[in-house]
C-alpha cells in the first residue's frame, strides 16, 4: 500500500485519547485511525517511569502491525516518560503531545507565566516545564496534579459542586501566580474546561494540547507528501485491552459522536 493510504496510528492509556482522535477527525477529515487504547492498564499517570515505557513501547508494536504512516501519543503521561525512548526503538514517525501543546502556550501568554496540570506522573516528569523552558527561557511555569480529575470525568462528574469545589482547590495555587495561560496536559481535562475556566476567571486562556498536535501532524504529513489523497469517508478501528462496551459508551463524550465498533486485543 502507498504511505499516503496507510492509516495514523494513535494510542493512549485508556479512554481520554479520543479527544485527541476528534481534534485529528477536525483537522484530517479524511485520514483513516487506527486507535489502541490499554483500557485493561489504565490508569499510567500513578505508575513508574519504566512501567510507562514499556507499556509504550508495547502499544507502538501493536500499532506497527497495520502499517500505520506515522503514530501519535494521545496521552500526556506516555508522551512525557517515553517518547525519546520510542523514538530511538522505532522508525515510524510518532509525534507527542508536550511539544505541541508547548508551544500554544508559549504563543498564548502574554504576562509570561504559564500553568501547567496534568496526572501525578506527568508533573513528575517536568516534561512541559522544560520544553516551555527551552522555547522561551524567559516564562515562569507553574505546574499541579490533579489526581483526581480524571476520576471525575470517568464518572461523568463534569460539573456540579463537588468538581467545582476540587478545581478550586487545585488552582488556587495557580492563581495566586497570576497565570494568564495554562495548559490541560492531560487526554481528560478538556471534558473539564467549563469548571477549569469558572475556577481560574476569564483572564487565563485554556490550552488544549490535542487541537495544536493535530495541526503538527497535518504539517508533518504534508511534509512527507503523506496526507490521504482520496475524498472518501475514511475507515476508524478502534481496539481496547478491556471491555470494548463501556469504551463504546463512555468514548462518545471524548469524540462527540457515537463509535460504532469497539474491538477488544490480547496482544502479548
Ligand atoms: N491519558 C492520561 C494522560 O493524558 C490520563 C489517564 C491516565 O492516567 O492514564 O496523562
């Protein structure tokens, strides 16, 4: 098969990678997906950098078994731990969420001072931080885990007293820095940006990593001359190591539209 037919590879821990899917959908409405998401393992935003590797190394060589042109790490946590990793194991192009969503940031602020939330393990990591770091040494980040946000949104707590009161006490601490930009660093909290926003005031602009990195993986397969040449309505595969049902039914609000087949994986 020509490159430019191949299908784009995308994995995440779990379920929240679908809203990077749906940014892609926007951006490459005729790019086929192919979507791994390790339901049966999630969550990997408490687990240890080693265990974060080789998760990923092992959804990339599932990914590799349908040909993919290029793969991209939907979530945060793999994105920080494992992606130079990944990138010296593998040939395929695989693209990352920290640099993108980076460099939105960078654009966006104008006080120079940026906020950054994501899970225990991605905060850990310091991913964001440097690479804001090394792109404007100039901006003050301020970083946070937010545990139990991902929580909250399996559970459809999206809004209510009870998600407002956690987002409060999270960015208290963030708001006291006077950030004018902070960055959802993780596949799940743009579900939360109403309550994120309500808690921070209007004065912060939310950046979401998932619209940028679609757009870098436009620029990447443009660059390539890979981008789907045919018009038609593209095929979407999505596989899961868990019970493909409630992926089915809870991927519905990550995508914004029904997901037709689920299919579940054994893969070792
Ligand atoms: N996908 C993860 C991320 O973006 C969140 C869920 C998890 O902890 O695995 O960091």
């Amino acid at each position: 098969m020509a490159t430019h037919a191949k299908p784009i590879g995308v994995f995440d821990s779990g379920i929240g990678g679908l809203t990077v899917v749906k940014a892609l959908m926007r951006e490459l409405p005729h790019e086929p997906i192919v979507y791994f998401g390790d339901t049966a393992r999630v969550p990997y935003g408490s687990k240890s950098k080693s265990t974060i590797v080789r998760f990923s190394m092992e959804n990339v060589e599932f990914l590799l078994r349908f040909g993919v042109k290029a793969i991209i790490i939907a979530c945060n946590t793999s994105s920080s731990w494992a992606l130079p990793t990944l990138r010296r194991y593998f040939k395929v192009p695989i693209v990352g969420v920290i640099r993108p969503g980076s460099r939105a940031a960078v654009q966006q602020t104008t006080a120079k001072r940026v906020g950054v939330i994501g899970t225990e393990a991605t905060i850990r990591s310091r991913a964001y931080e440097l690479e804001i770091k090394r792109l404007d040494a100039s901006i003050a980040v301020f970083s946070q885990s937010c545990p139990l946000f991902v929580p909250l949104v399996e559970s459809g707590w999206l809004n209510g007293a009870i998600s407002a009161q956690i987002a409060r006490t999270y960015l208290a601490p963030l708001k006291r820095h006077r950030i004018d930009a902070l960055i959802l660093g993780c596949t799940h909290y743009p579900l939360l940006a109403p309550v994120i926003q309500r808690a921070l005031g209007p004065s912060v602009t939310l950046v979401d990593s998932a619209t940028q990195t679609a757009a870098e993986v436009k620029g990447l397969l443009a660059w390539h001359e890979w981008l789907q040449g045919s018009r038609q309505r593209p095929r979407y595969r999505f596989f899961v190591t868990d019970e493909p049902d409630h992926f089915a039914r809870l991927g519905q609000q990550f995508l914004g539209q029904a997901i037709r087949s689920v299919e579940r994986v054994n893969y070792r």
